[in-house]
C-alpha cells in the first residue's frame, strides 16, 4: 500500500509542467486566435507609427505647402493633402499617437478607478458599498457617449480634457464587473484564513484581492480601448475633442472635410480608414484576450 | 448692389439733404423693390453659426445677437436695404442738421407702440441713447466712444429728439443708423438696465416667439407694426450650428432658405452645383477684419521685440491667396477697408512689420528679434478664439502655421462665444486671441475704436496718447482730405508699435434659395437684417 502511494506521488510530481514561455504563449495565442493575432498585429502597427512618426512622416503635420491644397494622391502625396496643402499620410501617422494616447490614458484611468472602486465597494460592504454602488447607478443612467459630450462641453475642447471625458464614464461599468468578481473572491477561505492571521485591510485588498481580480480587469481594460479610441475620434468630430491643427482622427474626420468630401474626397477617406482599423484591431485583440483570461469561456 | 465707398461730405450738403433723406424714409418703408408681387405668409427659415452670448444689442457685438433680434426692433435711423450706405429713418420721420452742426433734431412717427402695447415716444428714444452714451455703473456699452461727440440727448416732447454736440461731426448721423442701437422702452430700463439682456420688447416687425440657447430662436409677426402692410412673412427662425457644413448642408437640404452672414466659395460652388437656378448667390466686400489681439499688458508682449516678430511671422498675401477659397478671407489692409478713401495705399503699407512682400526676410527679421528679446528658440503661446468654425478658426489654423516657421508654438483653444467675450473682451484673460472688427459701415469714429484707451473694443489692452489724441481729432475734422491724414496717422503709430496684429479683410459670399425675395446683401452682416420687406414666393 504505502509503495503503490509513493509511487502516485512520483507519478504526480512528475506530470508538473514547466511554466511556458513568452514566446511559447504568443505562438499559441496566434495558433488558438488568430484574428486576436491580427488584431495585435494591427495594434503594433499603430505603436510603431505612433512612436516612430516623426521618423517615418514624410512631411510636417501642422505645415502645409500652400501651393499643393488639395492635391491628389500622388507619388509625392500618397494619401494626398488637405484644405492647407498638408500631407494627409504624414497627419494621420501623428494621429496615431493621439489616438494611442487618449485610448490608452482613458482606459487606464477609467479602469483603474473602476477597479478599486469596485474592490472597496465589495470589501466594505454596508453604507459604502450602498453609496457607490447608486453612485454608479447614476453615472450609468447617461449612455456612454453622451455622459462623455457633457463632460467635455464643461472642460472644453483639449486632448487632456478627452482624456477626463472618456474616462469617467467608463469607470461605473468596470466597477461593477470587477466588485461582482471581488464579492466571490472575498468569500474564499484563504482570504478568511488571512484575515484570521490578522492581516490588514489594506494587505488583503492589495495581496489577495486584487490579484484574483486583474482577470476581468484587464479585459474590460482592452475592451475599453477601442471605444475609447472611437469616442475620441467622436468628441473630435463633434468639436469637442483636440483643436485644430493637431492632427487628430476623428478632427481630420470633422474639420473642413463634410465641406470638400466632393472635391477631395481622400482629406475624409484615409482618417476614416483609420479609425476603422485601428478600433477593429483592438476589438479584435481585446476579444481574444477575453476568451483567452475568461476561464468560464475555457473549453 | 451697391457697395462704393462713402464719401465724407461737407456739413452743409449733408444738412441740405438730411430733409429730403428724412421724407425718403417716410416712404422707404412702403418701396417693394423687385417685380414680383410680394406674397404674404410663410416662415424664413435662416442658419446661424453662433448662439448670443446676450440678446442686448447695446451690450454686444457679435453677429449672433443682432441677426435674431433685429426683426424685433426698431432704430432712430437706418441704413436704407436699397441703396447702401445712405442712411433713411425707421422711428425718425424727418430731421434737421443745425447749420453749426451742433444740434440734431429728430421727429418721431407717431403711433408706434412696443409690442407690450405701450407707445414709442421720445423718452424712449432719449433713455436708449443714455444707456449707450451714458452707461450707468455695471452696464456695458461697446459703442459709446463712436458717440463721443454728443453732450446730451434731449426730449423736450413726446415727439422730439435732440441731440446736442460738444463739436460737429461728420460720422454722427451715420452711426444714429447704427442696426445695433434698438430703442428700448425706458420704463424697463430704469427699472434694470441690463434687463433686455435676457428679455426682448421691442417695436419692430415682429414680435418675439422662442428662444431655445444654443438652437433655436422664432419671432413672429407684429400685426401693429407702425408701417401698416409689413411684414409680409408670418416669422422667421433662426437655427444655431457652430459647423459650416452643418449650415450649408441645411441650406442644401431646404431646411434653412438663408445663412445671412456667409458661406465659403466651396459650399457655395457645391450648393449651386446641386440646387442650380433654385438659389441665388449674392457676393459683396465685408466691412469686417480677421486680426490677432495680442495682450499688451502681460509678457513676453510688452517687449514691441516679440510684437513684431509676431507680426512678422504671418505672410499676408500668402494667406489671402489661401484663405479666399476656404473662408472668403481675403484682402491685405491695415484698420479701415482698403480700396476706401481711408485706407493706407499698399505701397505705404508695405513698410510696416508684416506687410513686406518677402515672406522669408520677413521671417528671418522675426527670428532675429526673438533672439534678441530671448527667445532665441521661440516660445509657446495659447491661441485663444471663438468655437466658430468659418473663418475664426481657418484664420488661426493659417496663423499657427505661419508661426512655427518663426520657432512659436501656438496651442490652439477655441472657446464657446460667451467665454471667449469673456475672456477677450472682459477679462484679458489670454495671451493671443483671435479677433475681429467690423461695423455696418465704413466709418473711421467706428473703425479706429478698438485702438483707444479703455475703449471695451481694445482688447489688446495698450494705451497710446498719441493715438488717443488723433482719434479725437480726426472725430472733429469735418474735411475729409485733413481727416483722411489724422486716420492715416493713427493706423502707422499702431502698426509701428505692433500693438495689434492686423489680417485680412473679409468677403462676403451669401448664398440662398431663390423663393427668398426682396432681400439684398450689404458689406456688412449687421445691416438689413429687420427683415420687413423680405417675402417668400412660396413655402
């Protein structure tokens, strides 16, 4: 008896597998989802344009050549220029990192603040949990992007104030889905076990709440980015985003392009297009990431 | 359409016409212009590309006050729709000019009420004219230094008003037609003189109906309308979009039969494109120009160094080579429009900082003042200007360009009309800021305004007695050759002290549908806006 138990020990310490790679992880994320892949791809495009704009922009976003307004694509011109004679492809390469930055910010800020909102929420419990919660209630009555056209009406038209705009109403849903996860995790017994041992608050939230919640956290995060990108460029193209002249998405989009979409149809067609993708590749990437974290939605 | 330039003429032919001008307008009222038999009924439906910060006239200064509450007033005189600049009457049926030209006498019709039924006598008139020559503490009044000829106003009977002078002056009568110097009933103002901010009784063509902020604003017809068979519209509407090709798009659509103020060449080539011979197309010069204020009295723009590499910095004939298509923005000029009588030639011009015609040396000058005020690498500045699309933001897109050649890095922040006023006009509160001036003619008293000591239309916050002292000057010279080179003066002091950043002179492209009759477009959005004469041919 005591040798047949010896050896199902062995047998199970010897099954262990080793931890996998990063590069193990990604080829099998590719093998798994590969649109979730295609999405990345998309995504490292637009950082690499973003981050290396200034390199590979042909020409200066906010110049333009006065004798070239609105020029066709050309060799020179691939995505032709604008109402100022500026270089469409060389805007929409610096709007990349307008996008990049305010979907990325917004949804950190938004996301983060949910986070803890809806883990303070659920730890306390009683009058706490109860005025946060109605408080979110509230933010949750506006749709999102009308709860962000107000906020941005108030501060006024400033790529900072986008920021403050789309985050705010995204905090109210990612506090609720990760209060809903912290709620399940408080009632495990290690945390009870913790607690007993006399840990404090702030060492339970901080060591063995959070942790057991970055799951959920981490895909509204993603899911976030690409609404915040698109709300970005719809706060532009509502006059309510970054001014003219940055070079912004959705103000390329607005600006004098309903105006010449006629006579030079490119000035609207190529921010348009980017916008697309760019919020394709991140709903692409972020769903994937969902299946992959979401352990419900494990085979 | 008539839009020659004014002539200043003598005082004496000025008086000798007054009377006939005077029984003209008894008359103008009852001219329908155009063949057509004028058709009654019907709404005007009109776009607008700004809310009013106030509904008070005497208080503001932007086309988005006067536009929608014109219709609504009445004025002692009026620049006549017809025949553009002569002044005829509205309240005033005749008037006389003393052969001093000291004392104006005016006649008031009889039987005009306000819409609240109360008569318009000359109390009224007298108490308007207070508030805007004399405005009680709190109460600001934009126009006042173009009156500043005026001792007192009078009222001696219901009927009568007289105006007496401290000295002639040539602009006097013209400026009494000023569009935005309503008669207001005195029994409102002096229970509160800011009370038509918010509130409108007036005694014109139609009487007030709605006014949602930032959407909407209808006034209706006024069946006691002191000219018995006007207005031949039932009302009008006005609809608020800060976007051009919102505004266009509604014209396009029919939603909208007029945008008074303009549109850009292109929206108007699209338009006409689409709808052919179904709308008209009305073009004339602008007495209006786009400038940068520069806020004299924080730094770096207290050193004329920086001033003048700012005004360098700008290439104005590029800008109106580019502007004209996307905005109507047009014509190089210093303070009064060129072409007029008032203007600097383009030869004297030219030697003034910004208006070279070398665009790189001009440049090149910039870098070499910044460098030597300290700025050897430029700095950041806040552009500050109003959340209207055509042509404010177009102009400062131009002006950011231009001057990051010169190392200065612009953050463009347009702002909600009112704040902009607030910040531009009542605060200071900016460092640059865009903005324009213009008025319903061109009058020198009017135009040079903006560049005296605590004149609210000084923005840019200086103060130069020498410009003071010519303003005043100038306002007294009766000869228009001696008058001509006090104005002249006063433009060269303010272009060599780059006080001021001068850009271009607009033009004026109003397209709309043809069923809109007997409406002409004046040099000026702020003229023939009472809309009495105006009729649609059909729904």
């Amino acid at each position: 008896m005591a040798t047949s138990i010896e050896l199902a020990h062995a047998s199970a310490s010897a099954t262990l597998a080793p931890k996998p790679s990063v590069t193990e992880v990604v080829a099998r994320f590719v093998r798994t989802k590969p649109l979730g892949a295609a999405g990345g791809v998309i995504i490292l495009g637009m950082l690499f344009l973003a981050v290396f704009a200034q390199m590979l922009a042909p020409y200066d976003p906010y110049v333009g050549d006065y004798g070239l307004q609105f020029s066709r694509p050309s060799a020179e011109h691939w995505f032709g220029t604008d109402e100022f004679g500026r270089d469409v492809m060389s805007r929409i390469m610096y709007g990349a990192r307008i996008a990049l930055f305010v979907g990325f910010t917004a949804s950190l800020i938004g996301c983060t603040i949910g986070a803890l909102l809806g883990v303070i929420s659920a730890y306390w419990g009683g009058r706490v949990d109860l005025l946060l919660e109605r408080l979110m209630d509230i933010l949750l009555a506006f749709p999102q992007l009308i709860l962000a056209l107000a906020i941005a009406s108030i501060l006024g038209p400033a790529v900072q104030n986008v920021v403050i705009a789309i985050s705010i109403p995204v905090i109210p849903r990612v506090a609720r889905v990760v209060r809903s996860a912290a709620l399940s995790v408080k009632e495990n017994v290690y945390v009870e076990a913790v607690q007993a041992l006399g840990a404090t608050r702030r060492r339970v939230i901080l060591q063995h709440i959070i942790p057991n919640v970055a799951a959920p956290y981490i895909i509204m995060l993603t899911a976030q980015l690409g609404a915040a990108i698109l709300a970005e460029a719809a706060l532009s193209y509502l006059g309510l985003g970054a001014a003219e002249p940055t070079p912004s998405w959705g103000l390329m989009l607005s600006g004098s392009a309903p105006s010449y979409a006629e006579k030079a149809p490119w000035i609207a067609l190529f921010p348009g297009i980017a916008i697309s993708l760019g919020v394709f590749g991140f709903n692409l990437f972020g769903d994937s990431l969902r299946d992959a974290l979401d352990p419900k939605l494990k085979g | 359409m008539a839009t020659g330039t004014r002539r200043q003429r003598p005082l004496y032919t000025v008086a000798a016409l007054a009377f006939f001008i005077g029984l003209l307008g008894l008359t103008a009222g009852a001219a329908v212009h155009g063949a057509d038999t004028p058709r009654r009924g019907g709404v005007l439906l009109a776009a607008i590309g700004a809310d009013a910060p106030s509904l008070d006239p005497h208080q503001e200064q932007t086309f988005a006050t006067l536009q929608p509450v014109s219709p609504l007033y009445s004025t002692l005189l009026q620049i006549d729709p017809y025949n553009y600049p002569n002044v005829i009457g509205d309240v005033a049926s005749e008037w006389k000019i003393a052969p001093d030209g000291l004392q104006y006498t005016f006649q008031i019709r009889p039987g005009i009420r306000f819409h609240d039924g109360s008569p318009l006598t000359s109390a009224d008139v007298k108490a308007s004219y207070d508030k805007i020559l004399f405005p009680p503490e709190g109460v600001r009044s934009i126009r006042k230094h173009h009156y500043s000829s005026v001792a007192s106003v009078e009222a001696p009977d219901p009927s009568t008003v007289v105006f007496k002078l401290k000295f002639p002056s040539a602009s006097l009568l013209v400026n009494l037609a000023s569009p935005w110097n309503v008669i207001f009933p005195k029994k409102y103002l002096d229970r509160d003189p800011n009370y038509f901010k918010n509130n409108v009784v007036g005694s014109g063509p139609f009487k007030f109906k709605s006014y949602t902020r930032g959407s909407t604003f209808e006034g209706e017809r006024n069946p006691d309308y002191f000219i018995k068979d006007r207005p031949y519209l039932n009302g009008y509407k006005f609809f608020v979009s800060t976007e051009t090709s919102v505004r266009a798009a509604a014209i396009r659509s029919g939603r909208a039969h007029i945008e008074f103020r303009d549109l850009p060449l292109s929206e108007v080539e699209a338009i006409t494109k689409n709808l052919g011979d179904k709308v008209v197309v009305q073009q004339t010069p602008f007495v209006i120009h786009f400038d940068v204020a520069i806020n004299n009295t924080v730094k770096p723009f207290t050193d004329i160094r920086v001033r003048k590499a700012l005004n360098l910095g700008i290439d104005r004939y590029t800008a109106g080579r580019v502007l004209y298509g996307l905005t109507g923005l047009r014509d190089v000029g210093a303070f009064t429009r060129p072409t007029t009588e008032w203007a600097m030639s383009p030869a004297e011009l030219e030697k003034y900082p910004g208006f070279g015609r070398n665009a790189e040396k001009n440049r090149a000058e910039a870098r070499q003042l910044l460098g030597e005020a300290g700025y050897p690498n430029g700095f950041k500045v806040v552009l500050k200007n109003r959340n209207v699309k055509l042509p404010y933001q177009d102009w400062a897109v131009f002006v950011i360009q231009e001057w990051r050649k010169i190392g200065i890095e612009a953050e463009h922040r347009p702002l909600e009309t009112a704040a902009w006023y607030a910040d531009g006009r009542d605060q200071g509160n900016f460092e640059v800021v865009v903005f324009p001036t213009g008025h319903f003619v061109d009058d020198p008293d009017a135009l040079l305004a903006p560049f005296i000591t605590g004149s609210s239309q000084n923005w840019a916050r200086f103060s130069n007695p020498a410009i003071d002292d010519l303003y005043a000057r100038q306002a007294r010279t009766l000869d228009p050759g001696e008058r001509r080179k006090l104005v002249i003066e006063l433009q060269k002091i303010v272009l060599e002290n780059a006080y001021h950043i001068p850009g271009l002179w607009w033009s004026r492209n109003v397209v709309h549908w043809a069923k809109v009759k007997n409406w002409i477009a004046p040099p000026s959005h702020f003229t023939n806006q009472k809309l009495q004469d105006v009729w649609l041919s059909e729904d």
